[in-house]
C-alpha cells in the first residue's frame, strides 16, 4: 500500500506521520495521547452518577472515522 507524509494536529501539538491513510496517522498519534480500558463496574456506577454518557463508536471499513463526516445515529 503506497504511505504518504500526513501532518496531524491535536492537543499536543503537530505531527509528520508516514501512514497509509489519514486515519491511521491520526491513530498511530493518538494512541501514544490517550488511554482506553474496559470499564469496572465502580467505574460505571460513578461515571454515570456524575452524568456522563455511554458514547457509541463505529467503525467504517476497518479504519476508525475521526473526522465526524460519517456518524450515523
């Protein structure tokens, strides 16, 4: 598959990433900025107690949507 150099912007600051895809740049710099982990029951009871939300995500062609042009509710 051919790469290209990407250039990701987030929180943290600008990124040049050789990927595939622009959503595998935004995953590679994403996943060394954010953490995911199954959630505890604890941490279901005090999360929804406080009012967050469960969000849904979907995936589209094996590669995650970041750009929000795809959400379908």
């Amino acid at each position: 598959m051919k790469e290209r150099i990407y250039v990701v912007t987030g929180p943290k600051g600008v990124h040049l990433v050789n990927s595939p895809s622009r959503q595998s740049a935004i995953a590679f710099i994403a996943n060394n900025q954010f953490k995911a982990e199954v959630a505890t029951q604890m941490d279901l009871v005090e999360l929804l107690e406080k009012g967050y939300k469960v969000e849904h995500a979907r995936v589209i062609n094996q590669e995650l949507d970041f750009t929000g042009e795809n959400n379908v509710e």
